[in-house]
C-alpha cells in the first residue's frame, strides 16, 4: 500500500487534511496518540514511544509531518523518525514548520533545514492560527469566559491563517507522488492580511455582537497565564517572548503561497468569525 501518513491526524490541520485527502481518493492512514477504533485506517503514533514510527510509516510513501507541540527542542524525537522514513523510501515530507519562530529554539530550524535538504520533501512555515481565537486554546478560552484578549504584542500585526488553508495547502503537495514541488522548497504562508489583537477584537465584535476587550499586558504576565493553561514553563516563556517579536513587527508577514498552491486565496478572518460566530457565546450578522 502506498499512501500519505499524517500525523497529527486528529488535530487542526490533520483532520481537515484526511477530510481533503480522502475526498481526493488519495489513501490516508490516520496517525495520533489515540486513534479512533471506528476508522481502519487509524494507528498509535506516539512521539515519545518510538516503537511506534516504524508501524506508521511502513507502506506509505508520503508524509504530513506535525513535530511534538509545545516543544521547543523537536529534534530528539524527530531526527530518527525522518531517518526512518529515508530508510523506507518516504519520497515525500510536508513539514508544518512555523513563520513565527520561538527565541532561543534552534531545533526547530534545524529540522527545517534538514527536510528541506532531502528533494521532494517540502516545509510549509505557517503563521499564527485563526483557531487561536476559538477555544480549548488559552487566547480562545479567555474571549470566550471573560470577553477579553489579554496580550503583550501591542500593535504588532500577525498574517493569521485558517488552518484549513494550510491543509488545502499541504494536500496540494502530498496528493500525487508524481507532482514535483518544484524548485522551492519552503512556503510561507499566511491569512490575506495581517491583523493586529485590536483589528481581531473589532472583527469579532463586528460580526458576532460579542464585546471583546484588548488588555495590554507584560511577557511575564503573559508567560504566567500559559502556565496556569497547562503549559511548561520552559514553552509558556518562549511563547510570551514571542509577543515582543510580533509588537517590534517581525511577524506581519503576508504571502500569496496558499493562492500559488491551491489556486484560491486564502479565508479572511472575517469569514472565518462569521463561520464560527457562535462559539465565543453570541450569535450576530452585523457586517464588518
């Protein structure tokens, strides 16, 4: 058999990418920690358990890779789990690599690196995720509980995507073995525009009737609220350091990769709030 294994299958942007994939006829094995007993297709991947990998690979000639999240060193279980997918003949990697990088990480650089060295094996660099806005995420919850956004980014702009655009994306590469990339090996690939914290709040309130506040605050501040989330100290302090990157600007970035892939433009964060308008606990249509 030959076919995609995507792990993180049951997440975001896994289960849209089985969805797309599977549309396409394209074989899938489903790949996650608890696999659904109602899908044949389904198997236990564990990163921590790497006895595992091999099972998962075997067969399939073409990879969704979703490194450990929450990690900031991916590498040590990483690195074998690519050896091993060389050794099988996997003619094809898609790595969900990130366009915010966390600081003091250099792992996750070198595992970018390391798939773009292979040909056929691409990275996709996504931007921050609309889905941060819905729950169980911690920006998520706190609209969803308390009617705010509390942030250290300040004006800083980010090109949110839906991460549904990022699996239409990474399925227009693992659909057919016989698709060359192409010369680039590395997308990025963002929402049409960049938004600030407050241009979201406006969206959101704009479209739902919901009141949203944007509560300025310090990276302690915020690295402590990522730890009460469940968050280890080391990711919680990482990902509250990036805040000052997105606030000095570094992060408002917007490509046109996801139109160039797929041959649509990417879903504007209008649209995906109107779509999920009822999960921050009011409905509304006032257009924005």
């Amino acid at each position: 058999m030959t076919g995609v294994l995507v792990t993180g299958g049951t997440g975001k942007t896994g289960s849209a990418l089985v969805e797309l994939l599977r549309g396409n006829g394209v074989p899938v094995r489903v790949a996650s920690r608890n696999p659904s007993a109602h899908d044949p297709d389904a198997i236990r991947f564990d990163w921590d358990a790497p006895a595992t990998h091999t099972a998962a690979l075997r067969g399939m000639d073409r990879v969704f890779l979703v490194p450990p999240v929450e990690s900031v060193d991916p590498m040590p279980p990483v690195g074998p789990f690519l050896a091993e997918a060389q050794r099988l003949g996997v003619r094809r990697v898609v790595l969900l690599g990130s366009a915010i990088v966390l600081p003091n990480a250099p792992g996750a650089l070198e595992l970018a690196a390391r798939v773009r060295a292979r040909p056929g094996w691409v990275v996709l660099r996504a931007s921050g995720f609309m889905q941060n806005f819905l729950s169980p995420h911690p920006v998520g919850e706190r609209i969803r509980r308390h009617g705010e956004i509390r942030t250290a980014a300040g004006d800083g702009r980010v090109g949110w995507i839906d991460a549904r655009d990022i699996a239409a994306a990474a399925s227009a590469l693992l659909a057919d073995p016989d698709i060359e990339p192409g010369a680039r090996r590395d997308h990025l690939l963002t929402g049409p525009k960049g938004l600030s914290y407050q241009d979201a709040a406006a969206i959101i309130n704009a479209r739902t009737g919901r009141s949203v506040r944007v509560v300025t605050i310090g990276a302690d501040e915020q690295a402590a609220h990522y730890r009460a989330a469940g968050m280890s100290a080391e990711f919680a302090a990482a990902l509250a350091a990036v805040e000052d990157s997105i606030r000095a600007g570094r992060e408002d970035q917007v490509s046109t990769a996801v139109l160039d892939l797929t041959g649509r433009p990417p879903r504007t964060f209008a649209e995906f709030v109107q779509e999920h308008a009822g999960e921050w606990g009011h409905t509304g249509a006032s257009e924005c």
